[in-house]
C-alpha cells in the first residue's frame, strides 16, 4: 500500500530549492533541531520503501541500480562508519559483516561487495536492515544530546554530509525500482496516486541571458557539497534560454521525423547506444492499442504531450538539440538563468542534461580521507545535470547543485531544455 498521506508520495513545490531544510538554524535547542532533522530524514526513506514488498526491495535489475533493501543499510552504514566510530565512545557496532556489504566505492573505507552483485544478498534480510537503522538511530541521537558544544560542531557537520548522502539515495530508491518494475512484464504500480509532475509551462519561447561575467557555485551560508565549490566567475556569450523544459509532444515531433534514425543527428558514441540498445523512444516508453504510454511510478500511463519528457539519456537530449537547431546549455548558462529566475521549473519536475562535462571548478581540490571520495574521484567522463526533479527530496537541491550521470543514462528523471546563441 502507499504510505498514508493525503497527497501524492512525491509531491513538492516546484519553486522549492535554495533553502535547505534539514539544516537547523543555530540556537539554544539546537540539539533537539538536529535530532529532529535527523529523524525527518531517516523516516523519509521509510516512507519511500513502504510500498514495496520484501521481494521488491530486494532486486537488482542492472548494475547502476541497486536494492531498495541495499539504499535502506547503506546509508545507515554512512552513520556508523562515518559518525559514530569516530565520534561515539563505546559505539558497538551493529554488525561486523555489515561494512563490508554496504560500503559503496569508499576505497579508504576497506574492502566491499561487488556492486553488479547487491542483488544476490538475500541475506541479510529486511527485518535485520530494520534493526541496524534502529540500532544506528538510536546512536546517533545519543551521539547529539551527549556531545558537547565543541565536539557537537564537528559531529553536526558530518550529521548533515550523512543527512544529504541519504536524501541523495532516496532518489535514487525510486529510479532503481522504477528500473526494476519496468523489466516486470505486469508493470508494476508503485504508488496509485502518483501523477506526473505538471511543468507550470509547456513554453518553447526563449528569454534573453544576460552576457558577460557572472559567478557561479555555492558561496555563502546553507549546506552545499564541495563540487558546489569555489565559487567563481564565467563570461557568457549573449544566449537565449528556453524558458520552459522539452515536453513529451516536442520529441514525438523528434520521433517523427525520424530523430532516432537519423545518424547525422547523433554522435558517434550516442549513434552507437541507439544501434546498440535499439533505441526509438525515451526510456520506459511503450506502444499500447496503438499510443504511446510510459511506465511511471503510478504504472503505465499514457504519454501526456504536454508533460516535460524524461527518462532520455545524454545522447538523446544532444541530439534532439541538433535536431531543433538549437544547443544544450552549459551548467554556467544554466545556473545564471535560475539564479536570476528567468526560466520556468527548474526545479522539481525534472533534472536537466547540461553540455558541460562535469569537471573539478577552479581551485577544487577534494578533502582527505574517505570522505574526499564522495565527488572528487568522479570528475571524468561524466555529464553534469541541473536542477531537480519530482523526487527529489524537499529542501534538497539548490541553484548550484551538481548532478552528474554518464552519458547513456537513462533511468534517471533526466530531461531537458534548450538554449540558442544570438
Ligand atoms: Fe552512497
């Protein structure tokens, strides 16, 4: 069953970013704001995996995606072994096998389980992951009200890394499953009440950006990842940026006039994904009593052509800017333009490809230790995306948010809009 709440699982404001709301504000209560915070996120994986089966939450359906049981233990391994080892005398952990199993790629961390092979763990089973989170919730709110001021700063930091890592896996919690559901010949329903996110415009007008300098990347208060970071100026060549995402009518004209078999369109590795992988429709699209319908979190559903399209990887978002005469914009051009609100939902409805490569900014350097692992060691052969999307946490994301997937990518909630130079 869906959780039990009167809206939609995923429902969020799509204006909602820069104000991260798991970060407490500093004051005397500032122990039971961090607990509080800690908890709301904890539950919020909960309430994402309730509607899935003991056998749901244990498939893997590729070697990108990973168990719903899996997300639930590894982020609660982030605490034990980032948090309260360090920081929680007499701390016992859970289970000693345990860090092993769900340490995801922190090298620095030891040794781990075969990511393509998360799915083969039956064992240890739902009931036992229900009692690590227990067991590590327990402890981490031991670890907030005992810690005093001093040593309270530095576990709040690590507390908020923990935080965010875990919001980044909810998303991830219902793109893997989504994945999963979508080789179910039953097309599995994960929530009835899901409904397509509305972009608040369907517009394919462009608005002027502004060209010149401009700074981009997090500067200021409020919590960021260190991708975010330094801050830094760009120039802009005088551009305009498409005011709205590309919605599913747009790319069936795409698909009309033959986008998917037109190899000029493509490049060279994208032309070799679509021979490869047979591509002819954004991911999860199929054709039913002769329409088109797209298996969502809701189940499958027809395609709305006025709904922002999503599920196309890299490749496709490049190659349908070729074919509109147009470009993807860079994650510089984009960022201006949502600083300076100048385009419509880019928040919270669907991430959007970016041309740039995802790439360190000037003077980044990652932190020591096993933590400097979290973005740093990505920085290659990567795209970055912008935004957020309809399942994304609340509070998550923010303008200069870097996500970032490899070109053919697909299960994402990855979108796209457009940008023309002038
Ligand atoms: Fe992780």
């Amino acid at each position: 069953m869906p959780p039990a709440t009167s809206s939609p699982v995923l429902r969020r404001s799509r204006d909602e970013a820069p104000t991260p709301t798991i970060r407490p504000a500093a004051s005397s209560d500032a122990r039971a704001q961090w607990r509080e915070a800690f908890h709301a996120v904890r539950a919020e994986t909960e309430r994402r995996a309730a509607p899935l089966s003991v056998e749901d939450q244990v498939v893997q359906s590729m070697p990108d995606a990973s168990p719903t049981k899996w997300h639930r233990a590894h982020t609660t391994w982030f605490f034990e072994q980032f948090l309260l080892l360090p920081y929680l005398a007499g701390y016992r952990v859970f289970d000693e096998r345990f860090a092993f199993l769900f340490n995801s790629y922190y090298v620095a961390a030891g040794p781990r389980h075969a990511r393509p092979r998360r799915g083969l763990l039956t064992r240890p089973d739902c009931a036992e992951i229900a009692a690590f989170r227990a067991h590590v919730d327990e402890a981490v709110e031991r670890l907030i009200v005992g810690a005093d001021d001093e040593k309270l700063s530095e576990v709040v930091r690590i507390l908020e890394i923990g935080q965010q890592h875990e919001q980044q896996h909810q998303e991830l919690l219902l793109t893997d499953i989504l994945h999963a559901f979508a080789q179910n010949p039953v097309a599995p329903t994960y929530d009835a009440a899901w409904r397509a996110p509305s972009a608040r415009s369907a517009s394919r007008e462009f608005v002027d950006l502004p060209a010149g300098l401009h700074s981009i990347g997090h500067a200021g208060d409020g919590y960021c990842f260190d991708n975010e970071g330094p801050a830094h100026q760009v120039y802009l060549q005088p551009a305009r940026i498409g005011r709205g995402l590309v919605s599913n009518g747009h790319w069936l004209e795409f698909m009309a006039e033959r986008g998917y078999a037109t190899p000029s369109l493509w490049l060279s590795d994208g032309w070799a994904a679509v021979e490869e992988e047979g591509w002819s429709a954004p991911s999860y699209w199929r054709q039913h009593d002769g329409a088109w319908h797209t298996l969502t979190l809701a189940g499958l559903q027809p395609v709305d052509p006025d709904a922002p399209v999503t599920h196309v990887s890299y490749y496709e978002a490049d190659a349908f800017a070729r074919w509109a005469g147009k470009h993807l914009p860079t994650e510089a051009e984009w960022e201006v333009a949502a600083r300076q609100d100048l385009i419509d939902d880019a928040f919270g409805v669907v991430w959007q490809w970016t041309r740039s490569a995802y790439l360190p900014y000037p003077g980044y350097r990652a932190a020591d230790g096993a933590l400097g692992e979290y973005n740093g060691k990505f920085m290659v052969n990567q795209m970055v995306l912008r935004g957020s999307s309809h399942a994304t946490p609340s509070g998550h994301a923010r303008a200069s948010y870097r996500n970032f997937f490899y070109p053919p990518a697909r299960w994402q909630f990855s979108g796209l809009r457009l940008l023309d130079y002038v």
